[in-house]
C-alpha cells in the first residue's frame, strides 16, 4: 500500500472526461412519430476509454487497493464562506462574464476551467489570498501550475482576480449546464420530480415580465447555484417545498 502512487490509479471526472469522450461517439436520428434516437459506437467508444485511461497502467494484485478513484463531492457553501472570509468577493462585471463565455466556447474548456476554479477556492479557503491579485498570477507565482493549464483556458480567465473567484464559479457552474442541454443531457438529474414540473403559461408569462424589468444576469447565476447546491440534496423538499411560490 505504501509504494501505491497517483500514477497506478484512473482518476477522471465523469462530466469532464467521460461525458464528451461519449458524445463525441454518438449520433443521432430522427424517425416520424418517434423521439430522437440515439446511436452509440461503442467498439470505439471502448477503444478510446481503453487507451486514455488504461493503457500504461500497472497490474495491481494487491487486495483492498482501491484502483478507480471519481472526484468526491464538495462542500461548496463551506469553502465559499471560509473564501469570502478570507478574500473580499465581487461579482465579475456584465463584460468580464460575456467575454469569459465566449473564450470558452466547448463543454470540454468549460469543465477544464471549473476545475481550475474549484482547485483556487481550496486553496483560497484555507490560505486566504489579495483580492486584487491576478487569478494567473496566482496560478503561475503560488501554485506553479500555470505551465499545465492550456493557454487558452488561461487567457479567459486571465480577466479575473481571486475577487472574482466565487462569480467565476457561479458563471462556469452555469456554463456547464448549458452545454449539457446542448448536449441533450439533463443538468439537474436526480432531482425529486416535484422539482422538474413545466411552467404554466400564466408562470412564463410573470416570469418574462420579471426579466424585462432590467438586468437580472447576476440574478440568474445566483438562483442557477441555489438550484445546484440546495435542491439537489437528499430529502431538499422537506427544506424547500415545491408548491412555494
């Protein structure tokens, strides 16, 4: 167990390496009186799981060794109130958000860049950091890994500082569930089915009479994240019933 290291064990992420190594090998079709049908080259699909995640890895025989490892869930109400503690937040300006959302133009750069995000607010959780500092200063002076990150994953979030990293998070978390409907897949799966009823038309009606009244960008990434972290619990409708207007 002692000599078991980061390189005998598959570490991935389902949404960002499993998800488009799926959907890249997916096609679909559309018969007359039929929903979308999908297709799915699963010869290649395998091919392709066999050749970025096993090949080159060790045996190991070795009883108890744990040899699949996902990435756990977080705390994120936690790490965002230790990060506000700790660092001044700001929300990122109507300019920044368009042009970090135009920069990062495929699910794949989306996810790489939350990623990233979330490994900053750990950090920025327990050390604290200048609000005012560079977000790729910080990845390049304190944590020495801006060499491992794609240049152009760092040029859009090279508009940011450590102020903005809960925003950011907000807009990236946002980002990845639209793809995913361009993607056809379902964000919030596994929500209770209470949760996931159609709006009537007197509802959509209220709602666009909401939204015309003026800017409500913020608004939307705010409620975006209180759907992510409060009604994706275990047992959410008994802390937020679903008929509450």
């Amino acid at each position: 167990m002692a000599e078991l290291t980061e390189q005998h064990v598959i570490c991935y992420e389902v949404e960002k390496d499993l998800l488009p190594l799926v959907l890249s090998n997916c096609q679909y079709s559309l018969e007359r009186g039929h929903e979308t049908i999908s297709h799915y080259d699963l010869p290649r699909i395998q091919q392709q799981i066999l050749t970025r995640f096993l090949q080159g890895k060790p045996l190991i025989t070795c009883t108890g060794i744990p040899t699949l490892v996902n990435t756990q869930e977080r705390d994120y109400e936690t790490i965002f109130n230790a990060v506000k503690g700790r660092v001044h937040q700001k929300p990122l300006s109507s300019l920044t958000r368009n042009a970090v959302s135009r920069e990062l133009n495929s699910f794949s750069e989306v996810c790489e860049a939350f990623k990233i995000v979330e490994l900053l607010l750990g950090f920025l959780s327990v050390t604290g950091g200048d609000p005012m500092m560079k977000l790729v200063t910080y990845l390049q002076d304190v944590l020495k890994m801006a060499d491992r990150i794609d240049h152009h994953i760092l040029q859009a979030l090279g508009r940011c500082t450590l102020r903005h990293c809960v925003s950011l998070w907000q807009l990236l978390s946002s980002l990845k569930s639209e793809n995913m409907l361009r993607l056809r897949r379902e964000p919030f799966s596994g929500y209770s089915a209470k949760y996931l009823k159609p709006l009537t038309e007197k509802d959509k009606t209220e709602l666009k009479g909401f939204m015309s009244i003026g800017n409500v960008d913020q608004w939307l990434l705010e409620m975006h994240e209180f759907l992510l972290l409060r009604l994706g619990r275990p047992r959410a409708t008994d802390d937020f019933n679903p008929s509450w207007g």
